[in-house]
C-alpha cells in the first residue's frame, strides 16, 4: 500500500492486523504503545502527517522483539550495515530496537521513512534530539 494522506488509515489497520497475526502476545503494550503515542502527538500538536509516522513506529517498535536468539538480531543489523556498540552487544533486551527498524524497512518499505526508522531504533536507549 502506497503511504499517502488518503492511505493512512488503511495502511494502520494492515499494521494493527499484522500485529496481531504476529506479535499476538505483545498486541495489548503495542496497541497502548500507539494510544499514548497518539494522545501525546495531539498534545502538542503533531499534524496528520506526524501523527501517522508517530503511530506508525508505535506499531511497529517491537517488530523484532519475539526474535529470542541474539545472533538473529545481530545477522538482521548485519544485513542491514549497523555493526552495534558494545552497550547493545551486552544488553540482549535493547538490541531489538536496532533490528527492528533494519526489519521494519525491509518488510515495509513504503511506509517506513527514515525518521521511523530512527525512532524504532532509538526506542529502548533513546538518542540525541529526540
């Protein structure tokens, strides 16, 4: 599906279904994730365009969590060109972020921009301006 102004309520609920189907047991914190998400973007004013990019990485910010292996984690970053640091490589549970938003690109490459990207991989240790 196409992002586009008109597309983005159908592309959320594709999303909110892919979550379901395959992060079932997540579903419920992905789908608070994107409610609180939502009511914070409202707060501050966030136009139609930020509000989706902001939902959009709210759904899929733990898109690789159920990955339980780190070397899959580390192979998805590897594909990808992000060699992690040595703070990801000794916390198992951050490395996700970094694979998520590798993964996320490729299976969404029409609605991932780089700016959800980067929010994905900046989710669990944050990062400079966010």
């Amino acid at each position: 599906m196409t992002r586009s102004p008109e597309n983005y309520e159908a592309i959320l609920e594709q999303l909110r279904k892919d979550v379901l189907e395959n992060q079932h047991k997540r579903a419920e914190h992905i789908f608070a994730t994107e409610e609180e998400c939502a009511a914070l973007g409202y707060m501050v004013g966030f136009d139609e365009d930020e509000m989706f990019d902001l939902r959009v990485s709210a759904l899929l910010h733990d898109i690789t969590h159920s990955l339980r292996l780190f070397n899959e984690h580390l192979e998805i970053c590897q594909k990808g060109g992000i060699i992690p640091d040595k703070e990801y490589i000794r916390s198992h549970p951050t490395i996700h972020s970094l694979s998520g938003s590798i993964y996320a690109r490729e299976k969404y490459p029409d609605i991932v921009t780089d700016k959800i990207a980067s929010a994905i991989a900046s989710h669990t240790v944050g990062r400079k301006d966010m």
